[in-house]
C-alpha cells in the first residue's frame, strides 16, 4: 500500500513538471511559456 502512495506522488510531480507556466518578460509584455527547468 504505502509503494502505491509514493509510485502515486512521484507520478503526480512528473505531470506538474510538464505542464507550461507563463512568465512575464521585463520587456513590456512578451509572455514566455516554459516548464521546469532543472538546469539553473
């Protein structure tokens, strides 16, 4: 049972990771989408 949850949680933070967030840009207006990155 407790595999189940932690197979679940890992799923679900892989899904939100895919998932596009918009960032404003400094310049005026400019929207960028971008997922997580994991590089910085």
């Amino acid at each position: 049972m407790k595999k189940k949850v932690i197979i679940g949680i890992i799923f679900v933070l892989l899904l939100l990771a895919l998932i596009p967030i918009p960032m404003r840009m400094k310049d005026g207006g400019s929207i960028e989408y971008s997922a997580l990155r994991f590089d910085k």
